[in-house]
C-alpha cells in the first residue's frame, strides 16, 4: 500500500517529467530553434502544474483534489504530446530519451495516484444506541471519533468518555442546546476536520434527516455519508 507521501509525490514526478520532456523537445535542432521565448513559455506551464499540485492541499474536499490532480495529468500529457508532434520527424536520442523519462514519470505519476492511501478517519455520530454497542464500535478504533446523543449520562457512558473521548450531547431531542451541539455549527466546532471523514450517522429517521442536512451544509461528500439504523452499527 502506498503511503501519503508516496502518493502527495506522484504529481510533482509527473510535472517533473514534464519538465524534462518540454525542454527536450525545446532544446536546439530539434523542431524549434533556441529561444529564450520558448523555455519561458515552458517554464510557465510546467509551473503552473506545481502550482496546481500545491493548489490541491488548500482544497476542501478530497474529491476537488483528486479532480484537480488528474486535470493537471491530462494537461500535462496534452502538453507533451503537442510539443512532440511539432519537433523535428528525424528521431534523436535527446528526443527519445526525455520522452522515455516523462513516460516514466508519468506511469509513476498514475500508479501513486491510483494506488490507495492510508484509510479515511472515521465519525460516529449517534443517538438511541446501547452503550455496550458505542464500546463494541470504538474499542478496535484508533482514529474514529464519535459524538452521542442521551437523555441521561450514565456510568458507563461516561467510563466512554473517558477512554474512547466520546463526545456526550446530553438533553431532550428537541432541546434547542442539543439541537445547536449537533448542527453543522455545532459539529464544525467539535470536529473541524469533518469534511475528511467517513461518517455514520446511526439513530431514528427524524434525527438522521437533521444530521443529514448539517451534513451537506458542512459540503461532506455524499460519498462519505453513511446512515445505519442502531442494529447495524
């Protein structure tokens, strides 16, 4: 399995081959003459790809990410493939060669992107369970945070807290405080990094539908959203 640093290095191999690829082509003799012009132009666009790879980290869904990263291989290729068919017909070995390095680079590139990473964090957020269930669900976990709705706080609810760092909501349903703990506010607050995970929401329909809504205005990808009812988590 590929690490995170592996694959955050696919696209800067994928541009760098790129790099070397445009200014092969480029260099003298082989379909453009020297040009002070023509490695600035190329410089500028293979640029703007590593800008593209840093764009990607301030990006707030994985998914934009993903779709900016791959947008700047086909550019990249299209770049490439221009370059090529507008050089000289007569193969040469600075031609072949820094092709076969952007190719190289390019399988690299896709193998990294493609290849998956470490797995989402998880967020559990519930209401109606037992808490033999909650402990059942955190006890394998080292990277799930979950947040629970209960009417009354009990002792081993609270032993939960302690141990797992449940995230207790204490209150009547229909207490606008417990409603406020749970909105897309509410839930921003307590996990600022909620958009990067993959979060179960397990109780009845009616609070589902409101999780649901704070879900989507914190722009979670449906993708990540899964809804149990209490017997399936």
């Amino acid at each position: 399995m590929a690490s995170e640093v592996n694959v955050r290095q696919g696209p800067v191999l994928f541009w760098s081959g790129v790099a070397v690829a445009e200014f092969g082509a480029i260099g003298p003799g082989f379909g453009y003459p020297w040009s002070p012009a023509a490695y600035a132009a190329a410089a500028a666009l293979v640029g703007l790809g590593f800008l593209s790879v840093k764009a990607a980290d301030y990006l707030r869904t994985e998914e934009a990410r993903q779709r900016l990263l791959l947008g700047g291989y086909l550019a990249g290729a299209l770049l490439v493939a221009h370059q090529f068919s507008a050089t000289a017909h007569a193969p040469s070995a600075s031609r072949v060669a820094s092709l076969l390095i952007y190719a190289m680079a390019a399988v690299m590139a896709v193998w990294s992107h493609a290849a998956p990473g470490a797995s989402r964090p998880a967020l559990l957020i519930a209401t109606g369970l037992s808490p033999g269930s909650l402990r059942r669900r955190l006890a394998g976990a080292t990277d799930t945070v979950a947040v629970f709705r209960t009417d009354r706080v009990t002792d081993e609810l609270r032993d939960l807290e302690t141990r797992y760092g449940l995230i207790l909501v204490v209150g009547d349903e229909h207490d606008p405080r417990v409603k406020e703990r749970v909105s897309a506010s509410g839930l921003s607050r307590e996990i600022p990094d909620i958009a990067e995970r993959e979060v179960v929401v397990a109780g009845p329909r009616r609070f589902k539908r409101y999780v649901g809504g704070a879900l989507s205005r914190l722009a979670v990808p449906r993708s990540q959203i899964h809804f149990k009812s209490g017997q399936k988590v």
